[in-house]
C-alpha cells in the first residue's frame, strides 16, 4: 500500500471502506453505509483553528464512566456485540498505526494526525464529521480522551507512551482479549447477591454494588505480578477499626532484623511489639538480632498513624491471609500503575466503604466509625449481614450504551505479551522487591 498524507500501510480506499462499514459500531445496511462514506468524504477539513471549542467532545470522557456495574444484566450481551463489532473491524483491514516523530497533543499539525483520526473513528471515538486533516484541535482531543478512559489511562489527552502503545495494539489481539474476557463474563452470570463487592484486579478499582448499581466505586492498589492478589468467591465477615499489623515473616527476616541490626531503636520508633507463644510481651534487648534465624516471635505493630493499615483493615475469609486495608501512603493512588502490593488490596476512600458494609451492622453509624478512628482503639466489627465478595481479572468489556472497555493484562493471563504493557516496559517491581507499605519507615 502506499504511504499518501504520511500514512503508512493504510491506504485512504481502506480506511474509508473500513470506516463506511464500521465506525462507531455495527452500520446495517448499504444505503446507510454509503450515507456514512459520504459523510466522511464530504466533512470539513478541521484544523484551520477557527472551528468553536467543541464542549460535548471535551467531555465525550465523562460519558465512558457510569454507576453500571462491570458484572450489570446486561453486560455479557454487550460484550458479544463489541466482538461482533471486532470481527468486522479486524476482517476489514483493523486500524493504522499511530506513529509520530512529535508529541501530539491540542494545537498540533502534523501528517500523523490523520492517522490518529482514522484510527479513532475506527472504533466510534471520534465523530466521522470531525473529518480528515492534520490539526489536533479539540474534537481529537476529546476522542483521545475518551480512548484513555475506555482504557484505564489518565484521560489528559496527550499521546504519551501507554497511550500510543495501547492504541497501537492490533485489531486481531483486541478480538482475542474480547473473546476471552466473554469466558469470564459467562462464569459471572448467576445471582451475585442484592449487596456485593467486585474488585477487579488488572482495572485496579472496586466496586460497591447495590440493586444493580455501582453504590461505590474505589481506586485500589493490588498485587505485583510476582505476588499475586488471588481470584476468589468470598464473603466480608469483618471490619476492624485501629487494626494492629502483623508483620510476615519474610519482611521479618528479609527487612526487619537488617534495619535492627543498624538502628537497635527501629521497633520503638515504629510502635512494633514482639509477643511470645504466649502472649507476653518480649524486650527487644534480650534478643540477639546478629543471630542466623531471625527469633521465633510475632512482630505485632499498635494501631495509629504510622500503622501499616492505617485507620481500617477488611477481612474475608480466604486461605491466602489476603484482606483489604487503609494506607498511610495515600500518594500510591495517584499512580498508573498500581500493580505493587503482596497481594493485599488497598483502598482509596476506605471509610466509605466500611460504612457501607457496616450499615446493617448497629451501632456503627458514620460518625462512630470516625469517633472510634479517633480515639486509636483496636475495634474488631462482625458484621451483621456477610457482604459477597468476587476478586476477578476482567481486562475487556462492554457496559452502558456499548462502550468497550480495555485494561493492561498485568498478570499476563489473556495470551498475549502485548497486553502487558505495563509489565513488559518495567513497572512491575522484581521478585524480591519489597512491599514498601507493609513495611513501617
């Protein structure tokens, strides 16, 4: 194919035909499909910077998120239409690659825009009226935006590296991650429970479901690729307020004697106690810490700021001493990768999840959950109702009006090492990294 306007391996007789038959979903019928390859045709050519900022694009973003769960009613259906959609796109050619010698972003003119602007039509991203030109003005910018929410990214549109990578991913490899995200769908398709908690792993958030609809949703940080949060059916029994932190006894040989070693004062200054087979409390100047084995003990952390679970600690019941917890390093949500813990899942916003669990439970109205925090007494909570539990690995999907949704397959689970973005660029911390917030400063 020749490689017109900048274009590489994507003739313009391609994309207008893929485009005519697909854009922004499944297109019926032939006059309706010449309509729209007439619309393209005879768009305006965009970019001259005199068009008015276009509002509904700039927030075409807002619209990919809703209060309709990943596992909602109709879901599955959705999710076999987006693969109806994909066998069309990729059987018609797929979609170009986006590829540029300069930063794209808002005010941009550049050959590679039009390549960005196909590729975004492609898939119903950007409007087929927006047209064919160099420009990067405020119709892609809201496109772009609305692809990097439809992919878990930072919606700031601007072409930075996960998003050309993401966008760069073939039609072919997007149909096999639909395909086998519909198996794990099907699995999901029973009764979930009137009240349930989802959290999906390689998507990092939870979500709090109520009557079939997202009550809450919460940023999380979950395991790393070499320790693993597990999938599990389960269900939350407890909530403790002004938990004490057990340290595992790998942090305690890997990381806590060698700090001890160098500052004798390590386990005071931390509100770390060490505790017998008994329940007696152990001096740590009677343990000799240049020893081989690190001492038979429990490591036990009091409840407080400086406590590694912070203010509040979720537990479920589970063989794999997994649980859900507060944070004092409040900065890990902001990250994109948030793909770096033991295999505990941190929660963003945790109190209000915890009010919501408890909220069957008497007694623990907001307001005493928060008088409790404050006053740093370790408050174990049975709850009065089991709240279900599902810890799953959902990386594509299609919700509310159809909307496919695609995340980084972090575990390397969906078959193809170009889903892993995040962990074949060098995000994902080596096997015997530490767990930095498991472990107190």
């Amino acid at each position: 194919m020749s490689k017109k306007n900048g274009i590489d391996a994507f003739s313009r007789r391609g994309f207008l035909a893929s485009a005519a038959a697909l854009g922004a979903g499944v297109w019926a019928g032939r006059a309706f499909a010449q309509d729209a390859l007439d619309e393209i045709i005879n768009a305006p050519r965009r970019g001259a910077w005199d068009d008015q900022f276009d509002a509904k694009a700039s927030r075409s973003a807002t619209a990919v998120v809703s209060n309709t769960p990943i596992f909602g009613m109709n879901t599955l259906a959705n999710t076999q239409n987006a693969i109806a959609q994909y066998q069309q796109i990729a059987a018609a050619g797929g979609w170009p690659q986006v590829n540029s010698s300069v930063r794209l972003e808002m005010g941009v003119s550049d050959p590679s825009v039009q390549a960005l602007r196909q590729r975004l039509m492609i898939v119903g991203d950007l409007p087929r009226s927006a047209g064919i030109s160099n420009s990067f003005d405020s119709y892609v910018d809201g496109a772009v935006k609305r692809f990097q929410a439809r992919h878990g990214l930072p919606a700031d549109g601007v072409m930075g590296d996960y998003t050309v990578k993401a966008m760069n991913i073939s039609a072919n490899i997007r149909l096999e991650q639909l395909n086998t995200n519909v198996v794990r769908l099907q699995s999901m398709s029973g009764d979930l429970g009137s009240r349930y908690v989802l959290v999906n792993i390689p998507a990092a958030y939870i979500e709090a479901v109520e009557n079939g609809r997202v009550a809450q949703r919460h940023t999380a940080v979950v395991g790393r690729i070499s320790r693993q949060t597990h999938i599990i059916n389960s269900k939350i029994y407890e909530v403790i307020l002004n938990p004490y932190w057990t340290s595992p006894r790998s942090i305690v040989e890997k990381d806590i004697v060698p700090l001890m070693r160098k500052d004798p004062e390590y386990l005071r200054k931390n509100s770390i106690r060490l505790i017998d087979g008994k329940g007696n409390e152990v001096s740590p100047e009677t343990i000799d810490w240049n020893a081989d084995k690190a001492p038979n003990l429990t490591f036990r952390q009091d409840p407080g700021k400086t406590n590694a679970m912070a203010s509040t600690k979720i537990n479920f019941h589970n063989p794999n001493n997994e649980y859900m917890h507060d944070t004092p390093q409040q900065g890990l949500f902001n990250k994109l990768a948030r793909f770096e813990s033991s295999g505990c899942v941190r929660v963003q916003n945790v109190r209000d999840l915890a009010t919501w669990l408890l909220r069957d439970t008497p007694g623990w109205s907001r307001q005493q959950i928060e008088a409790t925090i404050r006053a740093g007494q370790n408050s174990p909570i049975k709850l009065a109702v089991e709240v279900p539990v599902y810890f799953k690995y959902i990386t594509a999907w299609a919700a509310t009006d159809g909307i496919v949704q695609f995340r980084d397959d972090i575990y390397q689970m969906d078959g193809q090492q170009e889903l892993a973005l995040q962990t074949t660029t060098g995000i994902e911390q080596s096997a015997g990294s530490v767990d930095q917030d498991m472990l107190p400063q």
